[in-house]
C-alpha cells in the first residue's frame, strides 16, 4: 500500500460565508464512497537533476496546494464547484525515494485502482519525469491511452546511461513494451528549443506536434477533439512564457501565453476522454511573487471547472 504525507499547508483564514477550496476538499465524502476528483503530490525532481536541469521542482506539489487552497470555487457555477470539491479527496504527497524507477512505478500502482473506480485524478509534480510514473497507471490497469502534452518541449530524449529522466518521458511511453500508449501529441513546442531528431522520432512513431505560434482557442479546441479514447494530460509549466512562469524547471522565451494556457487546463477538465492530468516542472527555488506558483494552482482551478461543465 502506498504511503503519503500530510501536506504542509496552513488553510487561509475567512469568513464562513466566504469558502475557498482548502475549506471543502473532501467534506462530505463518505466511507468507501469513491471520490468525484483525487490530488495527489508527487514530490520528486531527480529525474530533472538526471537531465541536467535546475533542481527544486520537488517542493511545488506543496506550494501549488498554497495557492489552489485559497482560491474560491467557480462563483457561475457555485452550487455544482462546492459539490465536486466536497466530494474531491487529497491524498497528500507520496513518499517517494530518489529512486526515479521505484517511483515512477509506485505512482502507476496507486493511479491505477483510483483510475480504474472512475475518479479523476490530478497529479502535482514534480519534475517531468512525474508522466512516466502516471502513464504506468493505465498500463496497470491494462489500458491504452492518448498522451496530450503541453510543452514547449517533447520531451522525447533518449535514456541517460540506460535511465529515463525529466526529458524522456513519453519516449519511454510510446516505446513501452506493453504498448500502452495509443496516441501521442505534443503541442505548444518552441522551434528554438526543440531538436530536429526529436520531431523525425515524433513522426517515426506517428506522433503529432503543434508549434506554439499555431495555438488559439479554436486550434487548442480541435487538439482535444482528435483525442481517441481515454487520455490524459500534461501541463508542463516549461510551456508557458517565463514573464508568466519565472519558476519552471526550464524558463520559456515565447512561450504560451497564460489566456491560452488556462483555456487548454478547461478544455482537459471539460473534454469526457480525459481521464487524469499532471500539473509538473513548478520550480519554486526559482519562482517570484508566487507567480509560477499562482499559475499552477489557477491551472488545477481551471482543470477542476471544466469537469464541473462536463457534468452538466
């Protein structure tokens, strides 16, 4: 059985008639009830450390919760956000042990059962190496599944002396012996960044890519449409322009813009084939103002709107 640890994070303090979302996690679930939505921490940067980044993402799982839990629920649809936060469980944080692989497959041993049940599942990283560990809970279940990835990267490296890292997670999934992974797109890349052998393993592979200039709210709508079947997603703070995100693992000239960032993380919580998502590479060593921080947890806010429109 997994083992966690408690978050550490003091509840903001406010009036009864003024509720934010660390007030109501998990407030009316019952016994053996199964949650509507799961957060879960996945504290680990080594894998960043193995890619030759600039450590420190595994202390934001806590620091986006400082966030999220001072946000308020959706107030335009106030009566169905309370219900999905009243019924959403936080785990808390996995207690991992530097061992990139051991985690990685103890995060895929503890998404699968709550994959399985039909929960949602939002996972905060952590390095990008977090995706691996995730993509092996639907492995575990015996699942195939689509991987969205929002990125200014692919993050389709190869392994470093036989060992996968932050960069190579979704190489390591479309190339899994259990042929787990169906569908791959990564979108939001930065031409300036991106290697030209990793777009040719991209289409070796029949992945597909979208540049950042090509994004819009019509263009992020149509990724998620071409999704087949149950997906998940990942959001890679990396993405987003480091005006916006200072504290990413590896900052962004150019990146997404947050407007269209946070219309990707709706679109993830209201499209029904997205069945989990990550939140990674929040590097709070290196964060001002709590802004990358901030980003994260409106991200999660924006995640958690969505799946309360896609059950209206």
């Amino acid at each position: 059985m997994s083992t966690f640890t408690t978050p550490d994070v003091i509840l903001p303090t406010t009036g009864g008639d003024d509720p934010r979302i660390g007030h109501l996690l998990g407030t009316h679930l019952t016994e053996g009830e199964v949650p509507r939505a799961v957060l879960i921490g996945f504290p680990s940067d080594e894998g960043v450390h193995r890619n030759g980044g600039r450590v420190g993402a595994a202390g934001a799982p806590d620091e986006i919760r400082r966030m999220l839990f001072r946000l308020t629920p959706d107030p335009e649809r106030y009566e169905e956000s309370v219900d999905l936060l009243e019924h959403t469980l936080d785990l808390g944080n996995l207690a991992l042990s530097d061992d990139v692989e051991r985690d990685q497959a103890l995060l895929g041993e503890t998404l699968a059962p709550l994959l399985a049940a039909g929960s949602f599942v939002i996972v905060l990283g952590g390095g990008h190496e977090t995706s691996y560990g995730h993509f092996q809970g639907y492995v575990g279940q015996g699942a195939r599944v689509a991987i969205l990835n929002w990125d200014s990267h692919p993050d389709v490296r190869d392994l470093e002396q036989g060992l996968g890292h932050a960069g190579s997670a979704f190489r390591q999934a479309m190339l899994d012996p259990s042929g787990a992974c169906r569908q791959f797109v990564a979108a939001g890349l930065l031409p300036h960044v991106v290697a030209r052998s990793h777009l040719e393993f991209l289409a070796a592979h029949g992945a597909r890519f979208v540049w950042q200039r090509d994004l819009s709210h019509a263009r992020i709508d149509e990724i998620y449409g071409s999704l087949e079947g149950p997906s998940f997603v990942s959001f890679d703070l990396d993405a987003v322009d480091q005006s916006v995100a200072p504290g990413a693992s590896s900052p962004a000239v150019g990146g997404i813009s947050s407007e269209l960032w946070l219309h990707a993380a709706y679109r993830a919580g209201r499209t029904r084939a997205i069945q989990s998502c990550d939140v990674v590479e929040m590097n709070p060593v290196y964060d001002r103002d709590n802004a990358a921080a901030r980003l994260a947890a409106v991200t999660v806010w924006n995640v958690l709107r969505g799946l309360v429109e896609r059950d209206l």
